[in-house]
C-alpha cells in the first residue's frame, strides 16, 4: 500500500475548515482547483474539534482538510520526515553557518596571499549555488520526491569535505567548497524543507523550526569542534573529521525524508517564471532577496571583525557560535509564534530586531565584549527566525504540490544575492581602509528594505493594517 493510502485510511476524522477569502474570490470549499489556479488565496483554517479517543498517535494534532487534501499534523511518519530533515541540515546548514571559521582559517593560512574579498568568492560562490540549484531541483522534487535528490546531494556534501581536507591552492577551493558544495547543499536543502510542508499545514511554522534548528546546531557544534581540533590534529584530519560526522547524519537523512502528497497535475520537471505575476510572490522575492543579501555578510566577516577590533583569536572564533546559539532558539520560538500570529507578522518583527542589532548595538558597542555578545545574540535570533520562516511565507501564496516550484524559483533570484553580498561587504570594508562601519550600515540598510519589500507583499493579500494575522 502507497503512502498516500496509508494517510487516507488513517482513523482520525478531520477538523472543520472554512476558507477566508477577498470579496474578488467565488471559489467555495472544496472547489478550489489548484492546477487552474497555482496562486490561491489566503486559507483560515479552524480547528472546531479534537481527534477521536481511539487515536493511535498521541503526537499528532488535529488533522487539517484543504481543499481536497489532508494534513496528519504530526504523527510518527510526520515527525520522523522532520528529524530526517533536521538532520539534513545539521550536515548543510551546518557547514553554511560555519563559513566564517572556514574563511578566517584558510585566509590566514592557504590563501594568505590573496585578498580577503578574493577568498570571499569561494563562500560566495557556494551559497549562490547552495539556492540557484533550486531552480530545477523544486520542480523535480514536486515531480519524483525527494529520494533522488537527497542520495547525490549526500554524496556531493561528504565527497567535497573530504576533498577539502587536502586542498592548498585557490582553485581547489572554489571548486571544492564553492561548486561541489554548493550543488550538493542545493540538493539537500529544498527537499529537506519541502518535504515537512506534506505533513504539516496549521502546524508548518513549529515543523519547519524545528527542523531549520539542526542548520543552527550544526553553526555551533562545527566551529568549535573545527577550532578544537585545528590545534590537536591540524587542518586536514579536523576537516576528515567532519566530513564522517555529516556522512552519519546524512544516512539518517536518506532513510527518514519522503514525500506524501502525490505530484500535481501536469506537473513539470521544468522552471516556470510566470508564478511571478502573482504580486504579492515578487514582492515576497525582493525582500527576501535583500534579507539574504545582508544575513551572509556578519555570518561570513564576524570572526575578522573581532580580529580587527582587538579581541584575540580564541574569542574572534567563539562569536560565531555564539551568534549561532542564538539562531537555534530563533527557529522554535517564533516558528512557534509564527503559528498564532501569521508568518509575515513573525518576520516582521524579527527584520525589526535586526535593524535595532545593527543599528543601536554593534555600531557603537561593537568594539566591546557586551555590545559584540549582545549583538551576535540578537542577530542570530532573528535571522534564525527569517531562515525557518521564510519558506513558511512563501507555502501562503500557493498549494503544497506547487511549493517545491515556488520555493525554489525565490530562492533561485536570493542566490544572486548570496553571490555578491560576501564580496561586496569585503569592498565595503576595504573601501573604509579596514574599518567595518560602512559594513555594519549596509546590513542594516538591506534589512530595513527588505521589511518594506515583505510588507508589502502581505498587504497585497490582507491589506495594510500591521497586526492582521497572515
């Protein structure tokens, strides 16, 4: 029996729905056509009751009913799809959160001769890639799954490790990390992301925290273990090292991520560019663009940053973790709170505390040991919650069978963005003779745009008042 037989013949009956929709809508319950209409309008769903006293899963919520389609909301199957993801990005996200302690090292060691923004390509380069990819990879995983996406992107991952260990020259680099790395982080993150949305509907925004919080473990646990083991057994077997431990965890991620809903109708393995004449979808794509464009750049600069400013490498090589701690509790929470009060209004609030970080914190207290702590904090809080939420942002502008599509096709224009913001923050700090305030107004500035953009694309679809629920 399929999957998707076993989700139908389950026992619990589904909660009530109703379907809120702008007075331009007619469409009636259970009549939405999704393969006509790839854009719907916002869905209200209401939970008027409690599952069945023989439910077998104590876990799973309220099953959820959309259009013809149900959520479990949880379950065994649901939430081990969630580890298996979380476990998929400890391994990717992990080493994308960890570039910082990648660059510092190898641009004071390997590549001492060239210049900081010349070794920003290579991590610039990985992350455009790690969302370019996406372009075809959505389409491909609303087509066949995630099963043939997750085994070569493992491979990709382990092998470009491993190849790490033993590079000397520019070129191995950015080949090694930047390229091999990047298709196969690609290959893991959307269908990681993807396939937690075939499970979860009321719930998405608590789901998908839980599972983009492996991607912030793995920022803290990297680092460290990276710096421990840089003075006990070198470069080239710290990095062998990690390479086993992301082999470990992405068995897990092969056996566990799966699909459940079946592909669309006329489903193409093809991109499709005219999702972009849903308004609200490319204003969504903008923000977000600049809400990338300024993430990476603390991410990638934060460690040299301490450096220039006097703190010793033991400290410069700890903010980053402890930046990281911060995005882990940055993914529940609000994932949590996204649930309750919509996930544009949790974003929101989260680019508002970006900009106070920016702005109020590390400009002027940066240069201490409390401002820095307090702003890695901070910063890696509400970019934790922009990193879980944002796919939750995106699933409320189309049907689940489509979000592989749209997913990827947003982050395929972002990957421009993780392209050129390492680089041009590394011209940014050399254009103020090695100081990093020009640095620091960049983010801020890119932050405050992206709150304008990503308002926006909310009002579009429920209007200007700040606190609607959407």
């Amino acid at each position: 029996m399929g999957e998707r037989e076993e989700a139908q013949n389950a026992t619990p009956q589904p909660v009530s729905v109703t379907e809120s929709q702008p007075e331009h809508s007619s469409h009636e319950k259970g009549e939405v056509d999704f393969s006509s209409n790839p854009n719907p309008q916002p869905f209200v769903v209401q939970d008027d009751g409690t599952p069945p006293e023989d439910r077998s899963d104590a876990d799973s919520g309220p099953e959820t009913l959309l259009g013809d389609e149900t959520y479990p909301e949880g379950g065994l199957q649901a939430w081990l799809v969630v580890f298996g993801a979380w476990c998929a990005l400890l391994a990717a996200l992990g080493l994308m959160n960890s570039i910082a302690t990648f660059q510092t090292y190898i641009a004071t060691n390997q590549l001492s001769a060239y210049e900081e923004g010349t070794v920003g390509w290579i991590f610039s380069l990985y992350s455009a890639l790690a969302f370019f990819c996406g372009i075809y990879i959505g389409p491909l995983f609303d087509r066949f799954g995630p099963k043939w996406l997750i085994l070569p992107g493992s491979v990709c991952v382990v092998a470009a490790v491993m190849i790490l260990s033993v590079c000397t020259e520019y070129w191995h680099f950015l080949l090694t990390f930047g390229f091999l790395n990047g298709v196969g982080t690609s290959l893991l993150f959307t269908p990681s992301i993807a396939a937690v949305g075939h499970f979860f509907r009321n719930r998405r925004g608590l789901a998908s925290g839980f599972a983009s919080t492996g991607g912030g473990l793995g920022g803290i646990i990297f680092p460290l273990m990276l710096t421990s083991l840089f003075e006990r057994v070198g470069w080239a077997w710290a990095v062998r090292i990690l390479g086993f431990l992301c082999m470990f965890l992405l068995i897990f991620a092969n056996l566990l991520i799966r699909k459940r809903l079946p592909a669309a109708k006329n489903a193409s393995p093809h991109p499709d560019f005219r999702i972009f004449r849903d308004r609200a979808f490319t204003l969504l794509t903008v923000g977000v663009f600049l809400l990338e464009f300024g993430l990476f750049i603390p991410l990638a600069y934060i460690s040299s940053y301490a450096l220039s400013r006097g703190f010793d490498a033991t400290f410069a090589f700890q903010i980053l973790p402890i930046l990281n701690a911060g995005s882990v509790f940055g993914r529940v929470f609000p994932g949590w709170l996204a649930d309750k009060i919509g996930p544009y209004n949790s974003n929101l609030m989260s680019l508002c505390i970006t900009i106070f970080g920016c702005y109020v914190v590390w400009l002027p207290f940066g240069g201490t040991t409390p401002g820095l702590v307090i702003f890695a904090v901070l910063f890696g809080f509400a970019t934790g919650n922009n990193i879980s939420i944002t796919p939750v942002c995106i699933s409320r502008l189309c049907h689940t069978q489509h979000y592989g599509r749209y997913y990827a096709t947003c982050y395929t224009i972002v990957s421009i963005a993780c392209l050129i913001g390492i680089p041009i923050g590394g011209s940014i700090v050399q254009a103020t003779d090695g100081d990093y305030w020009g640095l620091i107004v960049f983010v801020g500035l890119t932050q405050a745009l992206a709150f304008g953009f990503i308002y926006a694309a909310k009002a579009v679809k429920v209007g200007w008042k700040p606190w609607t629920k959407f």
